[in-house]
C-alpha cells in the first residue's frame, strides 16, 4: 500500500509530464534562449517541488507553476542586470532566427514567406514590450490563457491585463502597419 | 442648440459606421491570424527545442576535463604555496640553528678564554705566593733539611 509521500511523489510526477513543455515553451519565448529557458524549467520545477505540500490547489496547477516561473525569470532578469559581466555570454537568438520556426501546413510557399515575415514583426513588436506587458502578451496569445488565469498567474488585476494586453496588441498591429 | 437628424444624414453616418466595421473586423481578422501563426510559431519552435538532442555526453566530457584542469591547477597552486611556506620555515629554521650555533661558539670561546684569564690570574697569584713565601719560611726548612739528614 502506498504511502502519503508516495502518493504525493506520483502526483507531483504526473504534474511535471502534463505542464512541463509548456513551461518551458513560456520560458522560451520570454528568453528566446533555449539553454536558459531549460534552466529556468528545472529551477521552476524544483521549486514547485519544494514547496508542493504547501500547494492548495486553489490556483490550477498551470497557473501556480506559471506564477513560479514569472518569479523565477524576474530574479533571473534583475541579477543580470547586477552581474553586467554575464551579458556576453547570453545565447538568446534574435527575431529573425526566432520566426523560422513556422509549420508548413498546406499554404504555398508565399503565403509561407508571408506567414514568417508577419511572425517577425510580431517578435520585433514583442522586443519593444516592457517585461510585464510581455508576459501577459505571450500568456494570452502563446498559452492561450484566459485574463483571470493570467491575473492569477502574475498577480495583477483583471483590469491592469487588460489594459497591458490592449497596449500590446497596438505596439502589434502598429508593427505590423495596422491601425492603431 | 438642437441637431436636425436628416434621413440622408444617418444613411450615411450607419454606411460609415458599417465600412469603419467591417475594415476593423476585417483588420482583427488578419491579426487574429497573425497572431496564431505567431502561436504555431512558437508552438514548433518549443517543441524542436524540447526535443532536441542533448550532447550530454560531449557537456560531461567537458565539464570532466574542466574540472580536472581546475582541480590539478587548484593542486598546483596548494602545492606550490606550502611548498614554498615549507621551504621559507626550514630556511627560517636553519637559520635559525646557524645562529644559534654561532653564538653558543661565540660563548663557548668566551668561557674559554675567561677560564684562560682566571688561570692565567691564579698562576701569577701562586709565582707570587710562591716567590714571597718561600723566603719567609726558608730557614726553618733547612731546619728541617738538616735534622733530617743527622
């Protein structure tokens, strides 16, 4: 018969198999390094770790998860820019090689183009954004989250995501040539 | 002041109203796709990173080597420095005894020519004794000299 702790272990086991590419997938896109954001992803899941008996479950797993990683990229941010030195050594790669990524479905090979051309607007868009307006930009529109989600996840209001996600969108679409 | 709404008016007012709709839905549909070839995007590019293959090998080769450099380095600088504080302490220690030599030589010399000066003193003190008393004292050794030969 299994033990509570075992029992715990399976559960944390399952969570980490269900949420862990899309943590990862999160981190990615906020870094657009890859060696970082797999860094991140075990730092995130050690510390969900750590801390999961104290996980109520009044949050969705995701959401708990995301708000740890949230917190985990904003430490990792800040001690860069104290440890100034380590800038040179950062492997993010730029948004040209970040819009290559683009599945070929059935479109023809100008739509791709398109496609990969609209993308890169859009990181370079997403390059322009404050930490804070990004996070709640990749949130909604990578993970797909709904605002309350979101609010949970990074601790804001429903209203300031909102009006992060409106600012967003217009530094988007003005990038992409659209109205405003 | 009141506004005339006239019918010509409004038609045109809802014709713009309508067009201004229709370019914005029109304009949120491109961004709608847009945005979800950004997510696909993403999503694919997630997905190669996740699964790509880690030279975990060639990293714990590396990290291996790094380490062993480090450590025979590190083993260098322990070695080089006790090496050196060992050598500074029998230098000191050698030192040291060489002085310590020196000056129980420098007392030993000292001590012998004080005992030269102290018999040297006691050898002027017996030839003077021995110069004065005797004289004092000769005719009763003769004296004696003399009994005895009778």
């Amino acid at each position: 018969m299994a033990t509570a702790e075992e029992l715990a272990a399976e559960e944390f086991a399952r969570v980490v198999a269900t949420h862990r590419q899309q943590i990862f997938r999160f981190l990615l896109a906020s870094t657009r390094d890859m060696d970082l954001a797999e860094t991140l992803t075990q730092d995130c899941f050690l510390k969900a770790h750590r801390h999961w008996s104290g996980f109520r479950g009044e949050s969705s797993a995701i959401t708990w998860l995301m708000r740890i990683a949230i917190n985990l990229q904003k430490d990792h941010w800040r001690n860069r820019r104290v440890q100034f030195w380590r800038h040179t050594r950062s492997n993010a790669v730029d948004s040209e090689e970040a819009s290559e990524w683009l599945p070929s479905g059935e479109s023809s090979p100008e739509q791709q183009l398109l496609a990969r051309e609209q993308v890169k607007r859009v990181w370079r868009a997403v390059d322009g954004l404050s930490e804070r307006q990004r996070t709640v930009f990749l949130l909604r529109y990578v993970e797909e989250m709904d605002i309350a989600e979101i609010g949970r996840a990074t601790g804001l209001s429903e209203g300031t995501v909102k009006a992060h996600l409106s600012r967003a969108l217009g530094r988007v679409r003005g990038e992409l040539g659209g109205r405003k | 002041m009141r506004f005339e709404h006239k019918p010509g008016n409004n038609a045109r007012e809802s014709e713009e109203r309508t067009a201004r709709e229709s370019a914005q839905s029109v304009d949120d549909l491109a961004l709608d796709r847009v945005l979800t070839d950004f997510r696909s995007s993403v999503h694919a590019w997630s997905e190669a990173a996740h699964n790509r293959p880690r030279p975990i090998a060639a990293a714990s080769r590396r990290a291996v080597w790094r380490k062993a450099a480090a450590w025979s380095l590190g083993s260098m600088l322990v070695i080089g420095a006790s090496g050196g504080s060992v050598v500074e302490y029998r230098h000191r220690q050698e030192a040291a005894r060489i002085a310590a030599a020196r000056e129980a030589q420098q007392q030993r010399a000292l001590a012998e020519e004080r005992e030269r000066d102290a018999e040297k003193e006691l050898a002027k003190v017996d030839s003077d004794v021995a110069r004065e008393v005797p004289n004092a004292m000769e005719p009763l050794a003769q004296l004696m000299t003399e009994d005895e030969s009778q």
